[in-house]
C-alpha cells in the first residue's frame, strides 16, 4: 500500500477488509486498535485464504498492518 496512511493503519484495515470481503460493512465512527481477522476469498475452485493483522511492531515503532494470501 505505497500510498496509504501509516497514522491511521485501522482505517487501512478496514479498507482492506471490505475491499476483499464486499458484503462487509463498518458502522460509522468504528476503530480498529489492533485485531487479527481470516477469510477466504475467491471461489472454491480458486481463491485465497486472507489474513489481515494490525499489531504493534517494534521494528517500526508502532502498528503495523499486514496482509497475507495463501492461494488455491
């Protein structure tokens, strides 16, 4: 994500989210802090397992946001 915001990584969480997942929706106003969501994405023939983090990472020195596919 080159261009995305590193202050609010939760938004880009969320983003990520219901890009992937389009039937998924946030209330206004929600927050993600830190989480850890999986799904599938694609169909059962071919797709990918998803998984999206948001922790804090010492590395960087604050959250980090990641996102990882596992294709089948």
């Amino acid at each position: 994500m080159k261009s995305s915001s590193t202050e609010f990584s939760g938004v880009n969480v969320q983003d990520a989210i219901t890009c992937l997942s389009k039937k998924t929706r946030f209330a206004p106003l929600t927050q993600f802090n830190y989480g850890s969501f999986s799904f599938s994405y694609g169909s059962d023939n071919r797709g990918a397992l998803i998984d999206v983090t948001l922790q804090k990472d010492e590395k960087i020195g604050g959250m980090a946001f990641r996102l990882a596919a596992n294709g089948y």
